[in-house]
C-alpha cells in the first residue's frame, strides 16, 4: 500500500502526521521525503548513518562547428532552454527539463548530454521505518526529476508513506500520482478550506482516490466539515488542537512517544488505509 500525505497548503501538519503514521505501522514500511526543497522528515527520526546517491539531469551541449544555426532545437525547446541567436545556439541548463528532445530535432546531430547534479538522495534506516530523502542542491528550481528518483526506492509489497511537497503545483502532483490514496491534511479554518478545495480539485483530476485528516480540531469554524460531507468526503482522523502537540514537535520528538494517547488514534489511522494489516512487531 502506497499511502501519500499532501495538503493545499504548507503548515497543515503534514508532515506530522506522515512520521507519526509511519511509526504505527506494524510491520516495515518506507517513509518517503518527497518534500525535496525543504526536507525535514529526518529531524523527527533517530536513523543511522545515511548512504547518499548523487542525482543529475542530463543537459544539452551544442559543438559549435557542426551547428548551423538552424533554430530547430530553439523551435522545440518550450522551456526556453536553449536559444538562437544570430545563428549562435545559447543553453541555458537551469531552465533545462532533460527530455532530449533537442537531439532528436537537430538535423546536424550538433548537440550532446552531459549531466547536470541537481541534488541528493539520502537513504537510512531508524528501526521499522526505512527513510528515503530528497535533497534540492541550492539554487536548483527543478524538483520533478528529484521527485520521481525519490519513488524509484518504492519497494512492491511493502507499506510506503509520503510525505508530499505542499500546494497543488507539478511537485505535489508528480509526488501523488503513484500513491492508492492520498491523505489530504487540512485546518478547519477559512485558509484552510480554501486549500482544500484546490487540492480536492487536483487530486479527482488525477482520477486518484483521497481522503481528509483535519488538524487543529476545535481552531475555527466548521465549514471544512459542511464541505466535505457536501462533497462526500471521508474525515478519517480528527486531531485536536492541542498545544502539547505543537511543543512535541518543535522539540524534534513524535507524538504517538510523547503523547500515547494518540497512538491508538493514528493506528485507527493506519488500518483504515491498510497499512500493516498483520500481526505487531514492537
């Protein structure tokens, strides 16, 4: 079961309520840090020492003596990457996407890949739970492809969990696309349904099955509520707006160790979606 927790927006407790399901689940699971730009699943885990692998995307280079001038690889590029002008080829790898398509289109065969680093993948072990991170490299504005290199440590058969990056832009998207069910975590606040409804829209664009965990519990009003049932929404979980919570984790500690009271509420959690279906393993 693949199991993605995003939100419209960031500050929900998203990623609270990814490491805390996580640590309920009875058997081995992997917790994924799709949240590459600003990755922080690791702060709340004790895991040993991390094997990082190097991730690049390939750019174009162009070999000036065989290019022409021609402007097809200009023509077909539609993130801007590489230009013409006054029949001299400009790249610009920042802006680059990897596709290729530019050497496919050039009828000199002028232009080559080399690989641009864009960040890292840190893979480490904290007892149960098998924590595989995302790292954007500073100033690199591309998380997609570090993204689905993420996903590419997805083991079939075992229980995953994602944390997704916020917001319902193409990070967020590339993220949910692979999970049976996304949890969307909200606040029953004016901002928050609002976010919702974004998220909402995008995850049933996706035709991906998705369910609603309201954080904050007791903060606002009940518009979220109104609007989910409108909508025929299932609220799985309910977490109060409790204070002890917000100082656990600005402390770096887990709520179901702090707080054994909520244990039980995220193991309702985690069987509800199907996580560790089987005998406890402590």
């Amino acid at each position: 079961m693949i199991v993605a927790i995003a939100s419209g927006k960031g500050g929900t407790g998203k990623t609270t309520v990814a490491v805390n399901l996580a640590l309920v689940v009875r058997r081995p699971v992997r917790l994924l840090d799709c949240d590459v730009e600003e990755p922080n699943v690791h702060l709340f885990l004790d895991a040993g020492p991390a094997v990082n692998e190097p991730v690049g995307i390939l750019v174009p280079v162009v070999d000036p003596t065989l290019c022409d001038g021609c402007g097809e690889c200009s023509r077909f590029c539609r993130y801007h990457a590489i230009v013409v002008l006054k029949e001299r080829p400009l790249v610009f790898p920042e802006m680059c996407h990897g596709c290729g398509g530019c050497l496919q289109v050039c009828p000199q065969k002028a232009i080559h890949e080399v690989v641009r680093r864009i960040g890292v993948v840190r893979t480490s072990q904290a007892g149960r739970i098998s924590l595989v991170q995302g790292s954007l490299d500073v100033g690199v504005a591309l998380a997609p492809p570090l993204i689905r290199e993420v996903q590419q440590r997805i083991q079939p058969g075992t229980d995953t969990v994602i944390d997704a990056p916020p917001g319902t832009s193409c990070p967020m998207i590339v993220t949910v696309r692979r999970a049976d069910v996304i949890v969307l975590v909200t606040e029953p606040t004016p901002f928050g349904l609002h976010d919702l409804t974004l998220a909402v829209e995008t995850v049933r664009e996706l035709g991906r099955s998705f369910v609603v965990v309201v954080n904050r519990e007791g903060v606002g009003d009940d518009r979220v509520h109104r609007y989910c049932r409108q909508e025929g929404i299932p609220i799985v979980l309910e977490i109060p707006d409790d204070r002890r919570i917000a100082e656990t984790y600005s402390r770096g500690e887990r709520v179901v160790d702090r707080l054994p009271e909520y244990r039980s509420l995220f193991r309702q959690l985690a069987e509800r979606l199907g996580l560790g279906i089987g005998p406890e393993k402590e």
